[in-house]
C-alpha cells in the first residue's frame, strides 16, 4: 500500500512538473512572410507566481536588442500561457527608425519526451492589428539550466547575462565600426541610473567630429561593456579585446558639453571592468584608461573648443 502510495506520488509530482512553465525558452520567431530577414531571436526566463506569472523577454531583431520584463497568466489545466502589452519592433522597420507595436504573446506548453515546447504567437492589440501582422513563434526549454536558483536570480537582478544563446555576427548584423545610435534596453537603462557616474577625465575637442576607439586595457579577461552617450544607450553588450571597436560620433552643439559614458556589463576575470578609449578629433590623439564596476560607470566629459575671435 505504501509502496503504491509512494508512486502515486512520484506520478503526480512528475505530471506537476511537466505542466510548468518555470525555467529558460529559447527559439525563433517569424512574421507571416516569405522574407528569412524577418526573423527574431527569443529567449524566454520564467518564473510562475501564486496567481500570475512574470519574467524576462529578450529578443534580438535585425540589429536591436530589447530585454523586457513582462507579466501575465498560465493555465496548468489547459497549458495556456498568456503575457501581455509586450512592445515588440516591427518587421518593416529600419535603422535610426523603429516602430513598436504592442502585442499580447499567446502560447500552448507542449511536452514530449524529447523536451517540452512553448508555441504560439504574438499578436498586436485590436489598435494595432491591422498595422502589425502576427509573429508566430517556437520556444524550446533548455533543461540543463533551468535550475531554480539559477532562474530565481535571474528574475530579481533582471541580468542579460544569463542568456541561453549568444547571437552570431550574421544574426545581429555587428560590425567592427559602428555608428552610434539610440538602443532601447529598459533593464541596462534602469541599472545605469543607479550607479554613480565618477568623472575620469574632461577634453576639450577641436572638431564636432570624432572616431572613438575602445580595446581592453592590459590582459584580455572578458570584459564586457555598454556605452552611454548623454544618458543614452548607443553600444551595448561588446566585448573588450585587443582589436578595436571604433565609433563615429558627432557632438551635439546644442549642449555645452557631452558626456560618454562606460557601464561594466561584468568585471571579466580580472575586476575591475578596465578599458583603453582613444579619441580622435582630426588634429589631436587623447588616451583615456577608464575603469568601471558593478557601483560606478566612468565618464568622460567633452568640450568643444571656442573658435579664437579674428581681429579685423
């Protein structure tokens, strides 16, 4: 009788588990087109509530990057997952110029004893669903790291760092020189403005444009870093090596001064997060050693040089 009661049990425990939704989804999803360009990368981290469900949604599109938190409900008995108000970039969308549409995510948990499978779609609310055509979608759980703690951590530092897959060159269309440009991550966004931003250096500048070039400053350990431009994300998530990451930037004449500054993504091997940044300006080479850490950004503050007044 006990030993009976005792598999019951293991049945029931096992049945629970498999109707969660609890751990790391990854995959593709695809707008209803023939074009392979519209194609987005989708990591899922999920942690089921009493009576809801929360998480993070990361996906990579074309170029962009978005890690959102996200909130909604799931049915064990029906296998029903539901998030909602999720902005997700619009497959027309091109560079310096996206356009979100707010969508709902839809999806049924499929299990199999190959693994289980959350598939579904992302549909635009009624305002949009004219404008915004549906992205279906095909999430595969990764059951080697869909461990408690390691979810649990996720969801309360809300951290990309925990991501299944790192996207290749091809997938997010990265170059060695890059052109800054406005990046939405509302969760390395938020961080940034609770750490301390230390002033390193302060420049002065004989052109409106300069070439920015980042390495890693001495061994190369990891280092990972995101750079902000006047409060405003433009590189995010590169690694420091001993080749370059070159940036065009133009001043913004309007300000007085600008400001870059360094966000440490991790501190590498070897803490802290250390950078070698050298600014050209047409005339002048400035090197500038920046070190950051998980409390403070380094930044550097840039003037443009007045024009000497010509006598008559």
């Amino acid at each position: 009788m006990r030993k009976a009661l005792l598999i019951g049990l293991l049945v029931t425990s096992l049945h629970a588990h498999t109707q969660s939704v609890f751990g790391y989804w990854y995959g593709f999803a695809n707008v209803k087109t023939n074009s392979s360009a519209n194609n987005y990368l989708v990591e899922l981290i999920l942690q089921p509530e009493k009576n809801y469900v929360k998480g993070i949604l990361n996906y990579y599109f074309k170029n962009i990057y978005r890690s959102i938190q996200v909130k909604g409900n799931y049915s064990p008995a029906t296998r029903k997952l539901s998030l909602y108000d999720i902005p997700v970039v619009y497959h027309g969308s091109i560079d310096n110029f996206e356009v979100d549409c707010i969508m709902n995510m839809l999806a049924t948990l499929r299990v199999a004893q190959a693994g289980s499978n959350l598939v579904g779609t992302f549909k635009g609310l009624p305002e949009y669903r004219n404008a915004c055509p549906d992205i279906n979608f095909n999430l595969k759980l990764n059951a080697d790291i869909s461990k408690k703690d390691s979810v649990l951590k996720a969801i309360s530092e809300f951290k990309e760092s925990f991501q299944v897959w790192t996207p290749t060159v091809a997938d997010t269309l990265i170059s060695v020189t890059i052109t800054p440009r406005k990046v939405i991550n509302y969760v390395i966004e938020k961080e940034y403005t609770e750490r301390e931003n230390v002033l390193v250096n302060e420049i002065e500048v004989e052109s409106d444009s300069l070439q920015v070039d980042l390495y890693d400053n001495g061994e190369i350990d990891g280092d990972i870093i995101s750079l902000f431009y006047n409060k405003q994300l433009i590189l995010f998530n590169q690694k420091l090596t001993h080749k370059s990451i070159k940036i065009n930037l133009k001043l913004d004449t309007v300000k007085s001064e600008n400001e870059l500054s360094m966000f440490a993504e991790n501190l590498g091997l070897i803490p802290p997060n250390t950078a070698l940044m050298v600014i050209h300006d047409g005339k002048k080479r400035y090197e500038i050693r920046l070190s950051s850490s998980l409390e403070k950004n380094a930044t550097i503050r840039i003037k443009r040089k007045k024009d000497p007044i010509k006598t008559p």
